[in-house]
C-alpha cells in the first residue's frame, strides 16, 4: 500500500503507538517529521528508517511549552512543507506527580496531567490548523487531517485498577476539542478525529503490565486480546483515520480497546 505516498505527516511522540505509526507511514511511501521530548529514541528511529531509505526528520520539545511547540512546526515548515496529517499520541500517566483517587491527588498531579495531556494536544492542533488553513485543498478537498489521542477512561472508568481521576480527566476535554474542532472547521476540509484505546502494551503502562492482578483483569476486560493489546493493533485504524480513505469521516472517538467497552470480567 502507498496510501501516504507524497504525503506529510508530523506525528508527536516516540515510541510505542507513536513509533509503530512512524514507521509504518514510512513504510507506505510517506514523509513523517517527529516530535518528542526523548532525544535518543528520535535517533534510533532516524537510523532504523534511514537505513530503509525512508524521509524521517525530528525535532526535540516539549510539547507542554507553547513556544517550543511553535519552533517545532517552524522547523516542519522548513523542512517539509505542505502538513498533510498530524497524528497526537504523546501523553504521559500523571501517577508520579500526584494524580489519582480526587481525595487523594495533588495539585501538582492535576496541573501536569492536564498539561501533559490535553494542553499539549491543544498547542500542536492549534500549530497544525492554522497551517492547514493557509494552504489550498488537495485533490479530493481535503487540506489537512488531525488524529488526537484520548483513552478509554474516559468514558468507561476502572475504579478498582486505575483510579487516575485527572489522567480521565485530562483525555475528556481531548474528545471535547475534537468535537468543537471537527465541527468549526469541517466547512474548510480539515477533519479532526480521535481514537481511544484501551491497555495498550506501552512504556507508560509498565506498571500495568507487571501486575498480575491487572494483567488477570485484562484478559477479560479485553478479551480479543487476552491482555494488553499491542502498539501495532492500533496503526491499521490510525492511518485509515488520518488517509484519504476517511475522508469523509470527522469528529469521531473511535475505541481500540479489544472489547474492553462491551466486557464485564466475571466476580
């Protein structure tokens, strides 16, 4: 397949969900410009896909802070040049700074999981839109395509296992922006979806992973997969939604969860 072939598409973060979708946009033909705060998993991915032949360029930021988020799409727009896509993906769990049960959590925990989270998707979509804005529609009328990322807790809670009340919190106000987004700026050709994935088996859900008691909750809760689910099951709905093969889709949460929505584990 070549669905990205002559296309541009920046994607933030670095590993997991994030690297599965670089390379895989590279693997079809198309140009991907990183941004991540994790300077050498960017240069690990520029030799991996370097070594194939793929147009990969990075920039290091931190996508909590305005003015590097704008340097960064600076940068794209010397580098690269017309932004087709723009997939959302870096996020952070707030459990080390103080996030958990309301009663419990900090300030400080609220504060950066909500900066972390839904500020710094606020920032790259409002970089990437106001590009998309100025540049002509594309052959089927399209200039441009934002792929947000939320989580399933945010609408289908697990109290007992992950009580993070401003993580849930932070991924909420994600799918609302998405909404308002698509809405406003569907009229120009700029679409704005989101998925929500469930347990995914990430360096942010080490903790989860080493737990035997979550890890038995998991294979039921999400019993297509039997536990955690793979980075890479959910690339193939990642790059539909950011392709010209949705381009008719806008304003959607669409979950990856492996059932997880429509299980119940038994007592």
């Amino acid at each position: 397949m070549s669905r990205f072939a002559g296309r541009n598409v920046l994607v933030t973060g670095s590993t997991g969900m994030a690297e599965s979708a670089i390379r895989a946009i590279a693997g079809e033909g198309g140009s991907v410009f990183a941004v991540s705060r994790t300077e050498a998993h960017l240069r690990a991915l520029a030799d991996a896909l370097g070594s194939v032949g793929s147009r990969f360029v990075w920039r290091v930021a931190d996508l909590r802070r305005e003015a590097e988020v704008e340097a960064a799409f600076d940068a794209f727009d010397a580098a690269v040049g017309r932004l087709d896509a723009v997939y959302s993906v870096a996020g952070i769990s707030g459990r080390r700074f103080g996030d958990g049960p309301l009663h419990e959590a900090t300030l400080e925990g609220w504060d950066s999981t909500l900066s972390a989270n839904a500020t710094s998707q606020f920032l790259v979509a409002r970089a990437a839109v106001r590009r998309m804005l100025a540049q002509a529609p594309d052959a089927v009328g399209s200039r441009g395509s934002l792929l947000l990322m939320s989580s399933t807790l945010a609408s289908r809670p697990a109290p007992a296992f992950f009580a993070t009340h401003a993580y849930a919190a932070s991924k909420g106000a994600i799918e609302g922006l998405a909404r308002a987004l698509a809405a406003y700026y569907a009229p120009h050709g700029i679409r704005v979806n989101v998925i929500a994935p469930a347990l995914i088996a990430t360096p942010m859900s080490r903790r989860a992973q080493d737990d035997p008691a979550i890890l038995a909750y998991l294979a039921q809760k999400q019993p297509l997969a039997g536990g955690p689910i793979a980075a890479e099951a959910v690339t193939p709905t990642a790059l539909h939604l950011l392709s010209d093969e949705a381009r008719m889709i806008t304003g959607q949460v669409v979950a990856v969860d492996g059932g997880w929505s429509v299980s119940e584990p038994r007592a």
